[in-house]
C-alpha cells in the first residue's frame, strides 16, 4: 500500500518545503495520537505469545523510552508541540483536528480494545514503524532542542 502510493511523501514535504504555519498544524493534528503513542499497541502484548510478544514487547520498550521517561516518544513530541507554541495536554486538540485526524486515533483504539482485532493491531504498528525509520533514526541521534516528526 505504502509503495503504491504515489503521492507526494510528506516527511520529505515537511522537512523540506512546509512553512513553520503548515508544520504546526501537521503537529496539531498528529498530537492526538502521538500523546498517547504506543498505549493502544499494548493491548496487543496480552494477547501475544512467544517471539511476537517478545517482538512486540521489544518495540513497546523502544516507545516508551527504554526507562527514560525523557526518551518516551510521547514526551519527545511533546517537546516539539511546545517549541511551537502548542498546548502538549492530551487531548487539548480533539474538537479542533478534522474527522480523518479522529479517524485515524479511533481505529488503532478499535483494533485494541477488541481482541478479535489483535492482528490488526499488530499489523497496524509494523506498518507505522516501517514507514518512520529515519523520523525515529533522527530520535536516536538528536537532543530534544530539536523538533522531531515522528
Ligand atoms: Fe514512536
């Protein structure tokens, strides 16, 4: 689905061509899942046995920061809400972001709290993790002075 995409790819858009308006309001609408990131996915570790909890449970460590609560990628772009300008409370921007943002937030909770939806759930994370290597890559070598896109 990725590959056959052929629109124009937006992290390159961003980091490239956006103005600093059209990356807050990027920021703003990603802000709704991105504060509760990787909660939904850990719904899946109960339900997981063997090398794909393992896996999973491996990737989860990874969003939550390897026990560095500063290193958390919720708290990574909470740095980046504030360096511009927005409020980094949970939720502060649900009434203001378009169906389509609410969308997206709603269906990976539908895949978590539903058990038969697992598989969808997992699906759902490999999917965002192949496709934000280099954002979490630029995690990995910056300090939070930055602002990241993941
Ligand atoms: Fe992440």
């Amino acid at each position: 689905m990725i590959d056959a995409d052929d629109g124009q790819r937006l992290a390159p858009y961003l980091r490239r061509h956006a103005t600093r308006e059209q990356f807050r309001e990027f920021v703003l609408n990603r802000s709704v899942y991105r504060l509760k990131e990787a909660d939904p996915h850990s719904f899946g570790i109960p339900r997981l046995e063997g090398a794909a909890k393992a896996a999973l449970v491996e990737i989860e460590s990874d969003e939550y920061g390897g026990g560095r609560p500063e290193r958390m990628h919720s708290e990574l772009f909470r740095t980046t809400m504030r360096w511009l300008g927005l409020d980094d409370s949970h939720g502060r921007y649900v009434a203001e972001v378009p169906a389509v943002t609410l969308a997206v937030s709603n269906v990976m909770s539908l895949f978590a709290i539903h058990r038969r939806w697992t598989a969808a759930l997992i699906g759902h994370l490999a999917a965002l993790e192949m496709t934000s290597c280099s954002a979490h890559a630029a995690h990995s070598s910056s300090t939070t002075s930055s602002p990241s896109t993941s």
